[in-house]
C-alpha cells in the first residue's frame, strides 16, 4: 500500500470513530440556578451554589453519537456537543446534571 493511499484509510477511519469523551478536567456551569461541574480523572463533582461539593467516582463514559454520560449513584450527567450560551459567553456543550434526582441544565465544555 502507497503512503497516500494509507494516510487516505488513516483519515477515513478517523472520520467514522465516535469523538472521545471531553479531556480532563470538563468544567460545566449552571444556566438559571448556579452550579459547576468538574470532571477529571478519578471524580465526578457538582458543586450547587452556597452548599457542599457532591463527589462520586468517574465512572467509564458511554460516548454516544451526540455526547457523553457519566452515571454514578449520585450524579447522572448527559454531555450534548451542541452550543450552549450562558453568562454571556458561548460554550460548545449542553450539559444536563441529575443529582439526587434534581435536575439541573446548563452549558460546558471550556
């Protein structure tokens, strides 16, 4: 196989892969009720306004074609790579947050 023609293949394959789940750490932030969200290596935590961080342990992204979630006990988020506004500023995340059932909507991804 020629080069080109490999680096055509490489290309493609690239082109067809689901992207990978948002590099650590992913920050969210809330829209009308304030909160943030941060997800690194090894936790999963929402900060609400005014009140305790909620921490659960990263679990394995399901990456799907429109975004990721990650499902704790405690915390459910759903990642929607679709911009979002928020305070302002422009994000390319919508970011939905369940956190003991509650839910909260917000933008992501800077």
């Amino acid at each position: 196989m020629n080069l080109a023609l490999a680096g055509l293949v490489i290309g493609l394959a690239g082109c067809l892969s689901h992207p990978p789940p948002p590099a650590a750490p992913y920050h969210g932030v809330g829209n009308a009720v304030q909160w943030h969200l941060i997800i690194d290596d090894k936790h999963v935590t929402f900060i609400p306004a005014g009140q305790q961080p909620i921490r659960q342990p990263r679990p394995t992204p399901i990456v799907g074609v429109a975004g990721d979630i990650y499902q704790t006990p405690r915390i459910n988020v759903n990642i929607v790579h679709a911009q979002c506004a928020a305070g302002g500023r422009t994000y390319p995340d919508r970011v939905q947050v369940s956190v003991d059932g509650v839910q909260n909507e917000g933008c992501g991804g800077l």
